[in-house]
C-alpha cells in the first residue's frame, strides 16, 4: 500500500529530477519550485486528457437542458461539468446519436442524456504512483531546460517522461479491460 501523493509530492519529485532540492512546504518555495508548480497546474489537465485514465473518470446524467435553444440544429443543449475536461462515450443506447460539443455546452437531441467524461483536475490523493511518476517527469522535462539551461538533460526527461507515460497507460488499460468470463458448460475441456 503506498501513502497518499500531494501537490509537494510532485513538485518535489520534478525538482530531484533537475537536480533541485526539495521544499518543504508550498508557502516557502524556491523560485525553481513556483515555476514547477505553475507548470504542474498548466499541464495537469493536458495530461489527464491524454488518456482514458480511470482513476479520472465521472459518469453524468443530465435531465435538465438550458431552457434557450443554443442551435436550431439540436432540441437540448446542456451545459457541460465545471470539470470537463474531454469526452469519453455515451452512456446510453439510442442510436443515432447525434451531437455536437461548443462553448462550454453538449448539443443533442436527447433527453436525459447520459455520458463519461474525463475530469481536468484531480485530487493528488487518488491518482496511482504510475500515473505520478509520469507526470512528474512530464513537469520536469517541460521546464528543465528553462530552469538548467541544459538541452541534454531536458532530451534525457522527456525520454524518461515517454517511457513512465507508456508504463502508466500500460497499467492502466489492463486494469479497466479485466472482466469476468461467464460460466459457459460448452467451453469447458475434460482431459482424461
């Protein structure tokens, strides 16, 4: 079991990797530790909506569209969750389903509607150590060579960055594919 993963924990990790030492708290950071943390807010939700991460996915029902037509082309418009970040897939089984996403809004011909989506923050304290190391080392390939001023060691992050991020992916689609077989008498094989 490991412990929780703070904001510090990441920023922390990303600063050992550039050769920094570690802070102790948020309020009395280094400079290198602010422009660490503004990074790691900026690329957060870029990371999040690279994949179907499944510690970052929220299920919503909507039965309540906007009282205004948005389009003539679409019956409902819907706004969107203040933490949407990217659209995964419909949790209903009508079929056409037309839509289209703009401003800030779901537009469909659908009532309720039913969808997954991919959230543009976390909680530090839910996501995997896989997923943590990764973006640490996303950060601090991305200001590495703002901060050191050394292209090698920015080049050397991010291929240490790919190789954690496909390891993480990895991880995480063998454990949203795992299902149950169910019991079947025709598959079963009696060796004698």
């Amino acid at each position: 079991m490991s412990l929780p993963i703070s904001e510090i924990d990441v920023v922390n990790q990303a600063l050992i990797e550039i050769g920094r030492t570690p802070v102790t708290e948020i309020t009395e950071q280094t400079y290198d530790a602010r422009v660490i943390q503004a990074k790691l807010n900026l690329l957060l939700p870029v990371f999040l909506a690279s994949t179907t991460w499944n510690f970052a996915v929220k299920y919503v029902t909507n039965n309540t569209p906007l009282t205004t037509p948005f389009s003539p082309d679409y019956q409902y418009a819907y706004k969107l969750p203040a933490d949407y970040g990217r659209f995964w897939k419909f949790g209903t089984n009508v079929f056409p389903l037309v839509y289209q996403f703009t401003d800030g809004l779901l537009l469909t011909d659908i009532r309720p509607v039913s969808y997954y989506y991919i959230v543009n923050t976390v909680p530090f304290d839910v996501i995997t150590p896989l997923f943590f190391r990764a973006l640490a080392l996303y950060v601090a390939s991305d200001v590495a060579y703002i901060l050191t001023n050394n292209e090698k060691l920015a080049a050397y992050l991010l291929e240490k960055y790919k190789d954690n991020a496909s390891n993480a992916i990895l991880l995480n689609d063998i454990e949203r594919n795992i299902v149950t077989t169910p019991f079947n008498d025709f598959d079963r094989q009696v060796y004698i």
